[in-house]
C-alpha cells in the first residue's frame, strides 16, 4: 500500500495502555517522517499525548455518559482528512466511527464480529500473552509497511513533563520536607481492577519496612477514592499520602521526582517505566493480566509473582487461593536495598 501522509492512532481505553502505544508513533516518525501522527484518547488521558514530540494533532474522543458519540465523532475526525488509522483497541463504536468518517485504510482486528469494517485485518490473539501489549502495538505498524524490531532496551516513550506541573510537584515537595538528601520511593497501592493485587496489609508491612530503614522519602499516591488505602498503609507521619492531590500531567511530574515507584498491575507503574525510573510491580500468574503482556516495559523492573505453584491460573482461582498473599516481601526489601546501593554507587543521592 501507498504510504499514509496523514494518520490516525486509536487508543481510548486506560492509562497504561495509551502509554505503551506512545513508541508507535516515534518508530512512524522514524520511518515516515513526512507523516503526520495524530492520536485520538479519551479526555482523561489525554495529558499523556498533549505535547508529545511525535504527536502532531492530540483530538479528545466525544462523549455522553462514558460513552463515544456516533455523529459528533465522525463530523470531528472527517476534519481531518486521514488517510489510514490504526484502532489500536477496538471497539464497535470505534470502528463504525472510523468507517462512517471516510478514512480509506483501517488497521484493525480480524478477529471480531464487526472485523469487516476493517480494510486491513490483523490476526493475533492478545489474550495469550506470547508477547508484550507494547509489541503487539508496535506489529500493528507492518500493514503500514513498518517493520520495527522493538525490545526494553530501544524503545522510546519520549514522555513529556509538563512544566506548569513539575512545578507545583517541587512546591507540594518543599512544604513536605522532601528535599535531595535522600531518594524518594513512591507506593502506588490501588489499581484499576485489571488484575489481582497485592494485599492492602501486604503494602502495609512494606511500606513499614522502608520506612524503618530511614533511607527514603516516601510518598504513597492514588486517586481521591483511594486517599484511605493509603492512609491505610501508611507507616508513620515520615510517610505522605498524596493521594487525590494531582491531575494525571502532575502525577507523570510526581513520578518524574521518584527514584523507585512500586505498585500492582496499574497505569501509574508504566508511566514509571516510561520515564525510566526503577520500578516494581507485583503480578498474578492469570495468563491475560500476566507480567509478561502487561509488565513493565523496561530493563529497570523487577516483577513480583505469587509464591505458590498453580497453573491453568484464573481470577476466580487466584482470589479464592489469596494467590498475591505469598508474595514474597523479604525478596522485594531486597530488591529496593540493591536499588538504593546502585543510586549511591551512581552518586545520584547523597548518603
């Protein structure tokens, strides 16, 4: 097929899944650098696009009680006069949106009911997890004739911090105490419920853990509906519960603070990876949520599975077994000591 010269990314779904479909449009740039890239999200996430250096156009999905409206879409993508579009996860709504709005080439899945609606069909079942949510993206880029060979070490986010932003971050840090004399770990305890999660009393032990060794700011985050789980598990008035305080532009500066960032299966921990901290996440083995398609997409994670052995894992199975209460915590203490001796060894904190 022709080159495209105007495309289009589709990803309206959470926040880590438009996070690892930022690198699609860098490795578009890379290859096609006369196209121009837009990518349409939800207005929740779209602070993670808005500024994006390989991100021409940002548009914001319309929406009435959580749902895409037809015609008000199709009027507002047609504007645009795209050539091809690639509906990173699909929906029905969204592909009657992209077919209804002209766009000649439509990269999709072949694999659902609505699948004709679709110029260019990809046959490759996610659920299975023989590789990485970020590689799956990225593959979709050869019906546009990209090949790209993509691994932790290469690929490229370029998540962007806004100023306004990393600024009142600094602010919230000076009136907090938290200053450079030592690394900041962040807690992250909540989630979107994609997958099974560490025990709230499990965080708790940590997060005491840490705390007693006196050699961290930390801070524990999550939205205003999870203020008090991390009340909960907070240690001691060392710790900060910031929780509720930032939009999702403050929380990628707050992250960009962060030495360490710990946290379950959540966007939050792959805006971490995205901006290179060292993170550490905890994972089911259910297949569908597992580390190795939802994981960290980094070089700088260390993941942390349930310690009793099962297979043919499922989430009615993982729960009923309390599978993430055998996590074990002494491995993970472990795992931040060493992190902490390669930031003095790297003189990055002063000790």
């Amino acid at each position: 097929m022709k080159a495209p010269q105007n495309l289009l990314i589709i990803r309206t779904d959470r926040i880590g899944d438009v996070v690892l479909s930022l690198p699609m449009a860098g490795i578009i740039k890379k290859h096609l650098p006369g196209c121009k890239v837009a990518f349409l999200s939800r207005n929740y996430t779209k602070g993670l696009v808005n500024n994006h250096p390989d991100v021409d156009e940002t548009i914001v999905l319309k929406e009435e009680n959580g749902k895409p409206v037809l015609f008000g879409n199709i009027s507002l993508i047609k504007k645009y006069d795209f050539d091809a579009a690639i509906i990173v996860y699909p929906t029905f709504f969204l592909a009657l949106i992209i077919f209804l709005s002209g766009i000649k080439t439509r990269i999709g899945t072949g694999y659902r009911w609505y699948s004709f609606l679709f110029t260019n069909k990809i046959y490759s079942h996610r659920k299975y997890a023989d590789k990485h949510e970020l590689e799956f993206n990225v593959e979709l880029l050869k019906q546009i004739g990209i090949n790209e060979n993509i691994n932790a070490g290469t690929v490229k986010f370029n998540l962007t911090v806004n100023k306004e932003a990393a600024e009142k971050v600094n602010n919230i840090f000076r009136e907090n105490g938290i200053d450079d004399k030592k690394p900041v770990i962040i807690f992250h305890p909540g989630s979107g419920g994609s997958a099974v999660d560490l025990p709230i009393e499990k965080f708790k032990k940590l997060v005491t853990m840490v705390d007693n060794s006196g050699k961290f700011h930390v801070v524990l985050t999550g939205s205003k509906t999870e203020k008090n789980i991390c009340e909960e598990i907070k240690s001691s008035d060392n710790a900060k519960n910031f929780a509720g305080l930032f939009d999702l532009p403050e929380l990628v500066a707050l992250i960009n603070r962060a030495d360490i960032f710990v946290a379950n299966s959540t966007g939050p921990l792959h805006i971490a990876a995205a901006l290179g901290k060292s993170v550490i996440g905890f994972y089911p083995k259910i297949q569908a949520c597992s580390a190795e398609r939802w994981g960290p997409y980094s070089t700088k994670s260390f993941i942390f599975t349930p310690g009793i052995d099962c297979s043919n894992c499922t989430r009615e199975q993982c729960e009923q077994l309390n599978c993430m209460n055998s996590v074990n915590l002494n491995g993970v203490f472990e795992s931040i000591e060493g992190i902490y001796r390669n930031l003095s060894l790297d003189g990055e904190i002063h000790v």
